[in-house]
C-alpha cells in the first residue's frame, strides 16, 4: 500500500500537477509549478504545507510559478542539472541515477531527454509511482524540441523498464487526441478502442485520464509500441528497427 497521499489538480489550459504528502511526518512535495496561483491553492485545499518542489524541465508551463511557490512556502527545489536553458531558484541540481529522500522514502532521478535536453523523471520504487513530465502521456509521448527522435526512444525505453504495476503521473492532458492518433496507426488493437471509449465518458464528464500505468501503456500506447507486429504491418515498416519505427510514429503524430 502507498504510504503517501496523493492530489492531482489543474492548471492552465491543459496542464496537470501533482501533490505528494505524508501524513506522519506532514512532508508535501508538488511536482512541477506552471502556475503559482494554482499550486498555492491546491495546497490550501488539502491543508498541507509544501516542503519540496521538483521541477522536470525548463518549459514555463512547469517552472513560471517557481519563484512565487518558493516564495511563499520557503520549500526546497529540485530540478535538473543545467543541459538546456537556465531554471532561477533551483537549490539541489540532479541527474541521471541520482537519488533522494523525501519523507524516508527513496526517489530515483530518470534523464529522459528528448522533448528538452534537461527533462528529468521521478521514480519513487516503494510507493510504484513515477511523475513522467513531458516525456510519456497517457497514449502519447511528448513532441521532440531539443534532441532527436532516437534520443527520445531511448528515454522512453528507459521507462518502459519500470515494473508493470508502476502508477504514471504525467503533465497534460492530451489522451483525447492521443487516443484518436493511436488507432489510426493500431486500428485492430481491442485494448486500445476500449481505453478510447473509456476516456470519452471520463472527458466528458470532466474527469482527468491521468494517472495511468506502465501496464496500460505498453498495451494501448503506439508509441511505447515499437515493436508490435501488428503496427509495423500497418506503416509497411517489418524489417526496420525499433528506432526507426518510432521515429516515423512521432512524425506523423506530428502531422496529424
């Protein structure tokens, strides 16, 4: 069972962040801070004081609330080890199997690059949670900015190692669009239609489709999919590499 609690809320047009809290030592972290406003209130909300803020990248839709959360919570950021443009207010810089505590529990860091060169990941092992940012989606993946799409795969494979049962947090809510973009690249996938539908009625009635699980996402997300037969029939693309096969799944996702 999860020690921790745990509070999604909305930010902006499209956004997502989250609170983690503790409820023997009273520790909240929130991930990401887009909207300082929306942070703050959030934490008025559950009653909690935030102790920690942890940045996945530079983009201001996660960091323009930074210095207000900071601010007014006196709470300790962390935040990527500068690999892209500078991030004010960071106090402990991190990368790529580094690890921390919060509240006892271990957090291990993820670089996964692609959609920025600074995107990093959190990984709590003992509470099976992971807070993927920009980079995995409900049914989608983040657009590629700064690196390359063979950079991207890579990070996504990097995830795609976490135990099945593992709860992802991401930052947006896209699945709408990515649902309709998945099965016209996986159209016989039955998993797939029946998350599609499902996500229809949770939209509608404004529910978010975040989080979700490794699980469901290597059976329903096309872009964790590199490999299945069935969509390397459909882009004619059998006897080309997993890479590759992203790379052309990320492009016309693009263009879609």
């Amino acid at each position: 069972m999860p020690r921790f609690a745990y509070h999604l809320f909305p930010y902006l047009s499209d956004n997502y962040g989250v609170l983690l809290h503790d409820p023997d030592s009273g520790a909240t972290a929130a991930v990401d801070a887009g909207d300082g406003e929306a942070v703050l209130a959030a934490l008025a909300e559950k009653g909690w004081n935030l102790t920690e803020l942890w940045i996945t990248h530079h983009h201001g839709d996660h960091t323009d609330g930074l210095a207000m959360v900071k601010e007014k919570t006196g709470c300790t950021v962390t935040g990527p080890k500068g690999k892209s443009a500078s991030i004010s207010g960071i106090d402990r810089e991190v990368g790529e199997g580094d690890t921390f505590e919060f509240a006892g529990a271990e957090v291990q860091v993820l670089e996964t690059p692609g959609h920025t060169l600074d995107m990093i990941n959190f990984y709590l092992p003992s509470e099976k949670v992971a807070f993927t940012g920009d980079t995995l989606f409900t049914l989608g993946c983040g657009r590629v900015f700064e690196g390359d799409f063979a950079m991207m795969w890579e990070s996504l494979s990097k995830l795609m190692k976490l135990p099945a049962d593992t709860v992802i947090y991401s930052s947006h809510e896209y699945t709408l669009a990515n649902a309709e973009f998945a099965l016209s690249v996986d159209p016989d996938n039955a998993a797939l239609k029946g998350r599609a539908e499902k996500f229809k009625a949770m939209r509608a009635n404004d529910q978010p489709t975040v989080p979700s699980t490794m699980a469901e996402e290597l059976e329903t997300n096309p872009f964790l999919r590199a490999s299945d037969p069935a969509i390397r029939s459909h882009l004619g693309m059998e006897g080309e590499s997993d890479a590759a096969v992203f790379a052309e799944i990320r492009q016309r996702k693009d263009n879609f």
